[in-house]
C-alpha cells in the first residue's frame, strides 16, 4: 500500500499539488483579498478534490477561533417538528462557511448553565437561543459577557442583539379577519405559554381583532400550545360540550390546534359549518390532515437559515441594529 496516498491531505500536499507555497495555499483557502480570485479558485477546486479537511485544532490555535455555532435545545421542543426544522435551517445556514453546528442540551433546572458551559470552554463562537423571553436573562448576560449571539424571537428589554422572529401580531390580526369574513364572532385564541415574548405579540393581534371586527373573546381558561397533546384534545372534547360554545379559534401552533380541533369536533360541531379554525402552519401535515383548518404558514426552516446568516454577520462585524428581522405572516 501507498503510505503517502492514505495520509490525510494537508497544506504541504496541496502546496505540491499546486505548484504554489504552503502560505500562498494556506491564504487561498481562507479566501483572502490578497490572493488573486483565480489562484483561490484553483486552491479550494484541488483541496475538494483531494478531500481536504482544515485541521480544526489548529486553526483555533492559530485564530482563537472553534468555527463552531452552537444551538441551545430546549426541552420542550426536543423532538418537535420546530425543532428539526429550525436546526435543519441553521445548518442550511450554516453551509458554504467553515461554521459547524453543534447542539447543546437545555438544562430544565438552570437555563443558564448551558450558555455558561460554551463560554467557559470557549467551544463556540457563537450561540442561538429561543423561546425567548420578555426579560430573558440569557440575552442579558450573553450581551453584558460579550458572547456573540442570535434569537429566534425578541425581548423587551432594549438590548440590541441580532434576531430573526414571526410577526405574530400580525398572524393573530389576520387569523381574526378571516374569521370575520366568514361570520364568526365567538372566538377562543389557543394562545403561547405567557412567560415567552410571543405571547404578548399573539394577544396583541387577537385583541386588536376583537375590537376591529367586534368580536366576543371565549376565554380557554388554562390552555397553551405547550400543553401534552391528550390533554388538549380533552380540553377540546370537554368545550364541544358547552351551551355556547366559540364558533372560532385561532391557534399559535399547528401541533397543538390538530389535538385540540379533533377534540372540539369529534362531537355534534363540525369545523367549516358550526365552527372555523385559523392556525399556523408550518409544513404540509395538518393541510393534508384536516384541509378543513384554515392556516398561515410559519416557516421554521427559513428561521433557522437567517438567523445563522445574522449570526455569522455579527461575529464577522456588522452592528446589530441592522441584523434584527420580523417577518410577517404571507398574504
């Protein structure tokens, strides 16, 4: 066997390659101003070829830099279709640079112990969160340590940090104006936990709606999106019971409206006729499921592939105020 042949590419070797210096090769594959567009073409055409990969240690030696992003998992979206899209986004995001991704597991007991665990060993060169909070402590303490960082999601705490985030008051507005359109006047908002920012936002369109379209709110007492599944379909079997019961809903989730609408309208009422439901949507499943909710699509994917985009700007210098992104509901 070829000894030589089943040694890692290096620098040397593609120097060799090349016919150029191992700086020359080293500066190419950094893409450096300095190197002409052609050499650095012809640099990184040989290092794909060969199978070259950047040996990570060294290049954090050399930098200072992981080349690494880190995603915080919450517990309560592990396994959730959000979660795998918004991490399938960031890693869209994520590609075409020298960033990994890695996750970092959500401790449930202290939120912040993940966040201290990258900083205190330097293993990332930046951080995404969500389910952000009104007054976050995440947020504060990663501005005031210094950590470059992105959320999905805004506070309002009048830090200026770089976020990607729904305009959810706008999706609450339009959920009710549809329902107006179709003569409803009785409606229930199946709404965000109250401890997360876009809870606010979501209550903000729907009260809006109400007074717009005047509309009758039907309160659903302790129910959220964040609920187990059982439990909301229960809830809304137990509603399909009342002597007067919404005849709209809008729901911030799509997970959670399909429990909750096959409970409503698993008795005598039945969705399009006695009922409309308005819910986000955020793939094809509850299109195809139940095509008789109207929904406004929410894409998470996309989510996660800017607000790796705006990360990377802000470590790479951009302010920013000019990386924060609210995208509105699709008309």
């Amino acid at each position: 066997m070829d000894i030589a042949t089943d040694k890692r590419p290096t620098l040397r070797s593609l120097a060799a390659i090349t016919g150029l210096g191992i700086s020359t090769v080293s500066q190419a594959l950094r893409n450096k101003p300095e190197i002409a567009e052609e050499t650095r073409r012809r640099v990184q055409l040989a290092a794909q070829q060969a199978g070259y990969l950047p040996n990570r240690a060294g290049v954090r030696l050399r930098t200072g830099k992981t080349n690494v992003i880190s995603v915080i998992l919450n517990a309560q979206d592990a396994g959730s279709s959000f979660f795998a899209d918004f991490v399938y986004g960031v890693a869209q995001g994520l590609s075409n640079t020298s960033y990994h991704l890695v996750v970092t597991p959500h401790d449930p007991n202290d939120p912040m112990k993940p966040i201290r665990y990258v900083m205190d060993t330097a293993s990332a060169d930046g951080i995404i969160i969500s389910r952000i909070m009104p007054n976050d402590p995440r947020v504060r303490f990663m501005a005031e340590s210094g950590m470059p960082f992105a959320t999905h999601g805004r506070t309002e705490m009048g830090l200026v940090h770089p976020y990607h985030d729904y305009d959810n008051e706008a999706f609450a507005y339009e959920a009710m104006r549809q329902l107006a359109e179709r003569g409803r006047k009785r409606v229930a908002l199946l709404s965000p936990p109250p401890d997360l920012a876009f809870f606010r936002h979501t209550h903000a369109g729907y009260e809006r709606g109400l007074r717009d379209f005047d509309m009758e709110s039907f309160p659903l007492a302790a129910c959220t999106i964040d609920m187990p599944l059982c439990t909301l379909n229960e809830a809304g079997r137990t509603l399909s019971g009342h002597p007067h019961p919404p005849d709209g809903i809008v729901s911030a989730s799509a997970t959670a409206v399909y429990a909750f609408a096959s409970g409503f309208g698993s008795g005598p009422l039945k969705i399009g006729k006695d009922f409309d439901v308005v819910s986000k949507r955020t793939s094809d499943l509850l299109r195809i499921a139940m095509p008789e909710i109207i929904s406004i699509e929410e894409d998470f994917v996309l989510a996660g592939r800017d607000v790796a985009q705006l990360l990377i700007r802000h470590i790479d210098g951009e302010p920013a105020e000019d990386l924060q992104h609210l995208v509105g509901p699709p008309h």
